[in-house]
C-alpha cells in the first residue's frame, strides 16, 4: 500500500579526515571504531553528582533534538554520539558535542 510520505534523505557519515580536524579542536572527545563514534567520559566527584549530570544529559540532548549513548558507572559518566542510520559519526554529533562544550 503506498503512503504519501516522502522518502528520507540519506544521511552520511563524516570522513576521517572532518573527525580528525574535530578532534585536534576539541581533544577531550575520543573516537570509537574507526570514527563509528565519538566518546567523552566526565569524572565526578561522587555517585549523586554523576547521577545528576547523567540526567541533565539525557534532557540536553532529547533538546537538542538527537540521542547520545549515556553510561554511568560510580562516580563517572561516559557519553557516546554516533548516528545509527548513518553508520557513524554525522555533522548532528559534532554539533552537540560541540553545544556540550560550550555548556559545560
């Protein structure tokens, strides 16, 4: 049955050589698998604090209209931007890493 709805633009990962010029800006973000993600762990100075980031995390990026992968273990916080549908990395990742320096 068809449906009216447009497809969806196909969305590409970024080249090596735009995460790598991400990196050199912002040196706290790791990658993961061949540019298959951006990581970035925050340290706490205890478990109610991570708690309370971790949080603030998930709304700031349900905001800013895109997922991030939040894992938290003890006292630290480790963030994973990537885009499934993608593959990898895309310029919406960059962006909200970026909005997360800028914020914190």
């Amino acid at each position: 049955m068809p449906t009216n709805q447009a497809p969806r633009p196909q969305i590409e990962p970024l080249k090596a050589e735009r995460i790598q010029a991400f990196l050199r800006e912002h040196p706290e973000w790791k990658v993961r698998g061949e540019s298959h993600a951006l990581v970035r762990t925050f340290g706490h100075p205890g478990r109610n604090s991570a708690q309370a980031f971790a949080t603030w995390l998930a709304e700031f990026t349900r905001d800013y209209g895109h997922s991030a992968r939040l894992e938290l273990y003890d006292n630290v916080v480790t963030v994973t931007l990537a885009t499934p549908v993608a593959g990898g990395v895309t310029e919406k990742d960059l962006g909200l890493a970026r909005e997360l320096e800028f914020r914190l």
